[in-house]
C-alpha cells in the first residue's frame, strides 16, 4: 500500500471478481439510501481496492476471534460507461457475502475444520450477530475467485470489449473489462446452448448454467465488470478469452485437435498460478 495505491499483493492471494453494477432505479429507495452512506465523494475505483485490502487485513489482524466482517467496511463502486451516461452502482457487499459463505462452511463437509478454528457456538454467535445488522438487502452483485479466474467468465468479454488498465510504478495493479448484461447474458446463452448440444459432460456446462443464471437475474440496465485484480500483473496482455472463445469454436466445428491446442493454451498460463496458493 502506497499513497492509496494496491501496489501488487505478492505475498497475498490474488482475487479476482464478477461484479454487476445497476442503475439507480434498480434499487429501493431504502436501499440506494444505504448505497449512498457508504460512498466517499473523493473515492475511485483504485481507492476502493486499497479501503478493501485495509479492511481485509485488519480483519485477519484483529485480536477478536470474530472472522466475520461487519456492514461498516462495505464498500461501493460507481461506473460511468460514457461521459453523459447514467452512473452505476455496485455495493461489494461483504458482510452479506461473509454471512452466506459461513452458513455454507457450516452445513458442509467442512463444518469440522471450522469448528477447529472457531468453536461452534461462537461461529453460530457471529452468524446470528452479523446477520442482525442493517445491511444492504438484495442479490448479491459480486463473485470473487482466488488464485485464478474460472474460465466460465471469460465467455462474457471479447478482446474488444470496454477496457480499463490500471498500472502504477511499473505494475499492472488490475484490467477491468465491462459489458452491457444483455450483451453478457447473450453470450452466455449462446455458449451454454452450443455446450448442451455438443458437451454437456464438460465441467464448464454446469458452471456456466449457473453463471448464466445469475446473469439473468438482474436489470437489462447493468453492466458486468470482470475485474482481473492484482493477477493481472502476471497475464496481462492476457489471451484467455480469445482461448476460450476459440477453443469453444472448434469444440462446435468438430474439430478436437484445435479444441485441445487452445485448453493447454489456457493451462499453461492459469496452472502456474493456482499451483502459489500451495508455494511456501
């Protein structure tokens, strides 16, 4: 951290994130109320990554065994497409997020490996604590990924898709691609047909199925952002959508050998990094 800047994250996992940003009329006036007490008149995209990673590590720095963050650190985006253009909003929604991945850390297999971190009691005290403050009420807008960004996100953007890359100090900080969600959830809907008839055993059918779905779900007003994070500064210029693109391509022409070349393509560049999240 540097003069507000995220300068890289080398030694913290890199997070990528899907994030839908909506209108103004997409939301209630109670909720655009709570929108607006967590914006900062001074605050831009950058600024709100480094306020994110402050939050994020005096969480994990705190003295409290309490994991779970708290409204207060959530945070908003704004985007304007074009100079004119009604702005947008997306609210990472943190706290609420937080909630629902421990409820699901607790129902699952691995309820006893939380346990051994946080007593059950106490987790079930935070849950219901955290879940009782005022917050953001809604879809969750947001999807993050660690150590790598699923390959089903790469069938929403195109090389010539709306792109931002933000650098400083000679490090690429992040690339945030956005596009219109009905152009998105066209794309998705395409690909997830040709995946139905083509290869419905594939492992990308039932993530993109339910990808597509929560597309689907929001206003034809928004726009979705696949926001690279710091990993950017490792793949960036990055082929990956035009590899999924083309490798989806050739799966639909019959053409396997092509389908193959693009995969290994893909795993060349994204295997190195999954393998840090087990690098000492």
């Amino acid at each position: 951290m540097r003069n507000g800047l995220y300068l890289g994250g080398v030694q913290l996992p890199f997070v990528s994130s899907l994030r839908i940003y909506l209108p103004r009329e997409a939301y209630t006036a109670e909720q655009f109320a709570y929108l607006q007490g967590r914006l900062d008149a001074e605050q831009n995209p950058v600024s709100v990554d480094a306020q994110e990673l402050a939050d994020s590590l005096g969480r994990v720095s705190r003295n409290s065994p309490n994991p779970l963050p708290t409204p207060a650190v959530d945070r908003v985006r704004i985007l304007q497409m074009t100079q004119g253009s009604p702005l947008l909003y997306a609210p990472n929604q943190v706290a609420a997020r937080a909630v629902a991945a421990a409820v699901e850390l607790l129902s699952g297999a691995t309820a006893p490996l939380a346990h051994l971190v946080v007593p059950e009691t106490e987790w079930r005290t935070h849950v219901t604590r955290a879940g009782a403050v005022p917050q953001l009420i809604g879809p969750l807008q947001t999807r993050t990924s660690t150590w790598g960004i699923p390959f089903s996100w790469f069938t929403l953007v195109y090389a010539n898709d709306r792109m931002e890359v933000v650098e400083a100090n000679g490090r690429v900080l992040t690339v945030r691609i956005q596009v219109p969600l009905p152009v998105a959830v066209g794309r998705s809907g395409r690909t997830l047909k040709m995946l139905a008839e083509m290869a419905p055993e594939l492992d990308l059918f039932e993530e993109l199925a339910e990808l597509h779905e929560w597309l689907d779900g929001f206003s034809d007003d928004g726009v979705v952002e696949l926001d690279y994070g710091p990993v950017a500064n490792r793949v960036h210029p990055d082929e990956s959508p035009a590899d999924v693109h083309t490798g989806l391509q050739c799966l639909a022409d019959g053409d396997l050998t092509g389908a193959a070349a693009a995969y290994r393509r893909l795993a060349s560049r994204w295997i190195p990094i999954r393998q840090l999240a087990r690098a000492n």
